[in-house]
C-alpha cells in the first residue's frame, strides 16, 4: 500500500445504495407478469434478457427498463397490454428519481483520504443516470477526476491508469463487485480492496478463482483508514 498515489471507488452499493432500489423494482414487475409466469420465472427470463442486452444499452436503469418491457412481450408471446408497458415505463422511471441515500461513513472517509491521494470514482452505467447521482449524493468535490466505464475489465482499466499517468501498482480500486472490482485490476497488478454489500446483482457475482490473498476485503469502508499508510485527520 506504500505505493498507492490513486484510489478509485465505484459508486452503485460502494458509495451509496443501488442494488436494493433495482430489486425492489424487479419484484413489482414480477407482479405485473404473474398471470403469465410464475414470479421466480420472470426473474430468470429477465436475467437472460439483462445479460444478452448488455451489449447494446449497457448498464443502469434506462437499459433495466428496456429489458422488462422485452422480458414482458416474450413471456406473453406479446399479449402484455398497454397498459402494463405503461407501468413497466413508470417502473423505469422510478429508479431514474430514486433519492441518494450514502452508505455509512463516507463523507468521513473521503475527507480523510483526500490530503494524501487523488480519489476518483471509477463506475459502469448510464452516462446520464450516474452523473445524476454523483450531483445529487454532494460528493463531488471529493473527485479529481470521473470515470464512467461501459465496462470494467482489464483493458478498461489500463486505459484509466494510461489517461491518470501512473503505474498500475499505484492505483488502489475499491469496490463490491469481485468480478468488476477487483479480480481485473489485480490482473494487471494493481492493489484492490473488497467491501461486500449484502445484496449482489447475479450478473457480478464471481467464483473467486484468483488467490483471495492477493486483495482485502474488508467490513465497512471506514475500515480503509487502518490500512492505508497515513495519519488521520480529526476535522471529519
């Protein structure tokens, strides 16, 4: 860690809530289509559909909704009526406005940080949703610089370490995701810290084939103060 010059944090359940709102979401829909399928048939039918259109729109909700509105005309061999395509709209539209709700410690962590490193955020998702959230959380002026990737592996990153003119062991990423997070940055031989969160979108769950010594995974972000080399500030 002595080498450590750049932190990068992704955002979505690392930051501030995420997953929770989309799960929320998924079971009102799975409501809509009952009398199509049973509930946890809809959930894998959207599953597939989020997977196989990742491609094309990408991560976040405007995708997630283009997806349900899919998922809805295939399992009802497009019988769904309008009026569900209209809730399912609405349903879309809901996490677009969800408010931000920071998960614990943040603002004392980054305050904390910011003296000794550049904090970037380093994030998948809608250009426009994730810069909505980034506004509306005040976290901000904590960055030196935002990344919002369309993807989070090996080549992405070192395209980011390329563009922040360092060497890979001195980036630090830290996040909730093993498979986005973690496993392709060690790749490169960069430095990773894990922060599980207690819900997990299946696509970014991960086996964990690499040696899980070769990065932390930690409880809390606050606890990224005892690891990292440097004396804490008491004007939190």
């Amino acid at each position: 860690m002595q080498k450590i010059k750049v932190i990068g944090f992704d955002a979505d359940d690392t930051l501030w809530v995420n997953e929770p709102y989309y799960q929320e979401v998924e079971k009102s829909f799975c409501g809509l289509m009952e009398e199509f399928l049973p509930a946890n048939e809809v959930s894998k039918e959207l599953l597939k559909t989020e997977i196989l259109n990742i491609e094309i729109y990408g991560y976040g909700a405007k995708g997630f909704m283009l997806s349900m509105i899919e998922t809805a005309l295939r399992i009802s061999n497009n019988k769904v009526s309008a009026n569900i395509i209209g809730k399912i709209i609405n349903l879309g539209k809901s996490l677009l406005e969800k408010s931000i709700e920071l998960l614990d410690d943040i603002d004392f962590v980054l305050n904390n940080l910011k003296s000794n490193y550049r904090l970037i955020v380093a994030t998948k998702g809608d250009l426009l949703d994730q810069q909505r959230k980034l506004k509306k959380s005040g976290l901000l002026n904590y960055f030196h610089h935002i990344e919002i990737m369309s993807e989070k592996k090996e080549e992405d990153y070192l395209e980011l370490i390329r563009r922040l003119k360092i060497k890979p062991e001195e980036f630090l990423m830290v996040g909730n995701s093993v498979k986005s997070d973690i496993l392709p940055v060690i790749a490169i031989g960069g430095q990773a810290i894990h922060i599980p969160y207690h819900i997990t979108w299946q696509h970014e769950t991960s086996s964990c084939s690499s040696n899980t010594n070769e990065f932390r995974t930690i409880s809390k972000l606050s606890e990224i103060l005892n690891i990292l080399p440097k004396t804490i500030s008491n004007n939190a």
